[in-house]
C-alpha cells in the first residue's frame, strides 16, 4: 500500500515534465510555483530575508529564460511545483542525511524540492562570510530545471562552492544550457530605440553616448551590446526609468535630432509627451509653451492615431509614422505632411526577397547607433532596412529595402519577462 | 543555541557532532566517489548484503549502495584498485587538479570543501535494469527485502 501510495504521489508529479523538442526532460508550463515550507524555515536568517534571497534566485532565471516564477503560499502543497526547505541530519522526511557543518550544502531532486543543510553558515547577499544562500539557491534551483553539474570555471552548475565573489551572473554559456532546455526568451516589443547621453568633458568637449533601450507594455530593459545581454535585473517597471510616461507603456519613440532641433518625443493613443532630459521627467510645458500631454492631431497634423510606431529620418528631416500598412512622413521643416503620403508601406520599404515583408502593422522602427542601421520589428521578426553601404556593395538593392527577416532573439539576446509579482522584490 | 560570544555571530562554535566527517583516507575517499557517482556500483547479483540493510529501504539505500562500493573495492584488490584509481583521476580531472590517481593532500582538500549532494553522474544502478524512474527503483527494493527473508 506504502508503495502505491508513493508511486502515485510521484507519478502525479511526473504528470508536471515531459520531454521537450530538445529531447530532454523538463518542465512542461512557463510558470511554476515554489514555496518555502514552513516547517522548513532556517534558524539562521529571518523569514523574510530567506523568501527575499529565493524570489531574487528565482527571478535570475527568469531573466534569461522563457520561464517564470511565483511565490505560492496559499495552494495546496501538493499543487506546488517546488518546495524549498531547510533541515539537518534527517530532514524533511527526505531519504538522504545531510552531514552537518561542511561538504555538502544542499541538494535538489528532480521533482522539485530543494533541501539547504541548515548547520551550514547561510548568509545574505550583502555578506562577505559564510556561505551565499542565493547563490545555493540559484545553483540547486538549476538542478531542479534539470541542468546537471558542468565544470566549467564561471559556471554557476559548478558542483563545488566557490567563496563570495563581489556579484555572481549568470554568464552567457549557462544562459544557452538552459536555453537548450527551454528555449530562448520570444516576445514583441512595444518600442525600441537608442536614447542620446550627452556628457560634457571638463575640457568642454561634448561626448555623445547612448544606450539601447527595449519596452513591452510596462516595463523596459537596458541592452548592453557590447554584452549581447540585458543590465543584470531588469526588467524594470516603467516608472521606475521615466517619470511621467503612461505606466502600461508606450506606443513610439521619436528623437528629433538635427542642428537645430534636439526633442524626445513618446507616443501612446492619441496623445503624445516630450521628454526633458535635463530634469529627467516630461515637461509639463516646453520652452515653446506647449503643454503636455499634447494630441497627436495638434503637434503632427495629418498624422492619424493611434499609430502603430515612428522614426525620425536625419536623412530627410522627416518623421516616418507607421499605422497598419500605411506610411506617413512627417516634414519637421514645414511641420506638416510630405507630399505623396500616406504611401503603402510595401512602397516606401519594398522586399528585397518579394515574400519576406512584415506587410505592415509594425511594432517598432529602431534606428540602431550600434549597428548604424535601421530595423523594423514585428513579433519575434524583424528586418533590416537596406543602408547606403549596402546599396554601394549591391547597387541592385533597392532604395529602403527590407532585407529577408531574422528573429529578434538571434540579434539580441535574452530579452526575457519575469512574472509581474517578481517585477519588485 | 549555538554557543557564541560575538556580535555578529562570527564565533559561534559547532558541536562535533554536527560538524561533517572529515575525509582523511582512501576508504573515505571512495565513498566519496561513489556517493558522487564516479565509482558506479556493480551488478546486483554482485553486491554482496550486508548486514546494515534494513526494511526501510527509503532511508538506507544510499548507505547499501555505498557499502556495496566498499566491497567490490576490497575483493579483488587489483581490479577494484584499479576502478578506485581511475574513478579518482576523473575527480581529479574535472576538479582541476593534477591527475596523479594518487589521494594526495589537494585532493584530499578538494573533497572537504563544500559542495552540492547531487552526484555529478547519474548512478547506473544495473544497465540493464530501467532505474531511471522510482517506481522500478522501489520494486528492486522491495524484492531485495523480500529475498532476504
């Protein structure tokens, strides 16, 4: 009887992994609940602190894999798919001992759980002693996702506890195992763009910086190029970064940059903002007079809304505005309609490849500084736009061309949501 | 409580017997091995039963298969030396130390330091046996009790 009760429980279980396109074994849903047992508590740090270091140890794999994490304290236990807990000697009605203080810190059962040897010295991030439960936690979390021990020097799978370093990520060989296993992160993008820092130097030369910035709904990632990763930790809520924007996200980006003009403008629905980067908030009123939020139909006349999304042109001066399959441009010169717009988009952007066309509807138009082209988005697709160097090698291009689409995560990599719960910590 | 003196807590002493048994020879070292997964046990007809198996199989299981371990190591001294030999070059190898095959003073450290419960390699328990799932793995258990008797 023991034994069927057991091989149910545990076949119930296994209901929860199945073997994924890759072959192995894994989990089978996007978002799992985990639990920190009551009964399971350590004596070494307070409640509040451990469940603190296991939703950050969670949320690092979030951030590089297509997988999320809740906290669950409130569903049956055995709907939960994994328990974390700390015990000594005979712990947890688990069938391996831990051996007190030293050798072996923790271990992981595939099912789910996860057992810490509480005579072990646990401490918090912030400490330079003992041993860092977030990192166990992050490394026995792993196991449970099924990765095995790697040997790898930097490896996080490691099975020896290395001493506090000053932070530990997740590097970009670790990211690809579980990627392996889950998949890479997929997703549209409300907008993207390269945003201008401007720095003075004390010898009164002006460096110009930017940095890559990518928006879904609410929230935003910072992407380091030359990491070809996200800053650690995001995704940051949105108005947490731009103060004043609609907090559910934005529509466009449009930065106006010419001898003569320097604006930022955001759009959402029918209404548009312009940024003051010097106060980093929206103005509520510009230098011009105009206050904000302004409409769409006041500051772009002819432009219909909600548009789908824009770019500035520094070729032409002009605004192209996206809406469904139609192109506007935008003269900042004349502050009106370029003559001949709106045009199909498949006319001012032909195929190079005459399927291989977004056809409108587009997410994003994103002017990279970094690859010094310009990309239109749409979905987990995107395609580049035919620049002047392009045509200068393969005159036969056509002008504005859209080379045949890549994917999104094959340019830029692990752009990945977390749970909205674990957005703050 | 633990015994401190410290504000923080720095000093705070262990009893002995929480603390972890120190690996200081051979035979621990292959338990070591074996309870990591580079020393893989033998055939089931092969392990000999010893007396410390119990019908709570759940609990005492890693403690047969490790004994099992022991035993093959000392029953042919030459080819089970040479399986311990060669199971600790490999922990040498993925450990970064030299691969001398001999329990030497680094080694000897690197298997004191802390570290994951989970075996690096997973435990073939017999190839030709299905052990991967644990309602085999509870069957085998309970027909060896049961044959016991």
């Amino acid at each position: 009887d023991k034994k069927r009760q057991l091989a149910f429980l545990m076949s119930k279980r296994r209901q929860k992994r199945d073997v994924t396109a890759a072959g192995y074994m894994a989990f089978s849903k996007d978002v799992l609940r985990w639990r920190l047992i009551g009964e399971g508590y350590s004596s070494q740090l307070t409640i509040e602190e451990q469940r603190y270091i296991l939703r950050l140890a969670f949320r690092m794999w979030s951030e590089v894999s297509p997988l999320e994490f809740v906290e669950d304290t409130w569903s049956p236990l055995e709907e939960v798919d994994i328990k974390l807990g700390f015990g000594t000697g005979r712990h947890l009605g688990c069938n391996q001992r831990f051996d007190g203080t030293g050798q072996e810190f923790a271990h992981a059962w595939f099912l789910g759980d996860i057992h810490f040897d509480d005579d072990e010295h646990f401490t918090g991030p912030s400490s330079h002693s003992g041993i860092s439960l977030l990192k166990v936690a992050v490394h026995e979390i792993g196991h449970v996702l099924g990765l095995p021990h790697i040997y790898r020097p930097g490896s996080i799978m490691q099975p020896s506890y290395l001493p506090h370093e000053s932070s530990f990520e997740m590097d970009w060989m670790d990211r690809k195992a579980i990627q392996h296993l889950y998949g890479g992160c997929k997703g549209r993008f409300s907008t993207v763009f390269d945003w201008i820092r401007k720095e003075k130097r004390p010898n009164g030369a002006v460096i110009i910086r930017f940095n890559t910035y990518f928006m879904r709904d609410g929230w935003y990632w910072l992407y380091e190029n030359r990491n070809n990763r996200t800053r650690y930790g995001d995704p940051v809520p949105m108005q947490t970064g731009w103060h004043g924007i609609p907090s559910d996200g934005v529509d466009a980006y449009v930065h106006v940059w010419s001898r003569t003009r320097d604006s930022v403008y955001f759009f959402k629905g029918f209404q548009f903002w312009r940024y003051d980067d010097e106060n980093d908030r929206v103005f509520r009123q510009d230098p011009e007079g105009h206050q904000y939020p302004r409409l769409i139909s006041e500051g772009f006349p002819g432009i219909p809304c909600p548009i789908d999304t824009a770019f500035y042109d520094r070729r032409d001066s002009r605004i192209y505005f996206f809406r469904r399959t139609q192109v506007y441009a935008f003269s900042v010169e004349t502050n009106s309609l370029a003559r001949g717009f709106p045009k199909h988009i498949r006319d001012v952007f032909p195929p190079v490849e005459s399927r291989d066309h977004p056809d409108g509807s587009i997410d994003a138009a994103y002017f990279s500084y970094s690859h010094n082209a310009l990309f239109l988005l749409k979905g987990t697709r995107f395609w580049r736009v035919v620049g002047s160097r392009d045509r200068w090698r393969r005159p036969f291009l056509p002008r504005n061309g859209l080379m045949p689409h890549k994917e999104v995560d094959q340019q830029w990599f692990d752009i990945c949501d977390v749970h909205p719960t674990a957005l703050k910590l | 409580e633990k015994l401190f003196h410290n504000r923080d807590h720095s000093d705070v002493q262990i009893p002995t017997s929480h603390q972890a048994p120190v690996i200081k020879d051979e035979y621990e070292a292959e338990l070591f091995l074996s309870r990591y997964g580079f020393i893989q046990p033998a055939h089931q007809e092969e392990i000999q039963v010893h007396e410390s198996i119990q019908e709570d199989f759940l609990d005492d299981l890693q403690a047969t298969i490790l004994e099992g371990a022991s035993v093959l190591h000392s029953r042919d001294g030459g080819t089970e030396n040479q399986v311990f030999v060669s199971a600790l070059k490999e922990f040498q190898m993925v450990s970064g130390l030299p691969v001398t095959g001999v329990f030497d003073d680094a080694t000897k450290d690197a298997m004191n330091k802390p570290r994951c419960g989970v075996p690096d390699k997973e435990m073939d328990l017999n190839p030709n046996d299905a052990f991967n799932d644990t309602e085999s793995l509870l069957t085998w258990n309970l027909n060896q009790s049961q044959q016991m008797k």
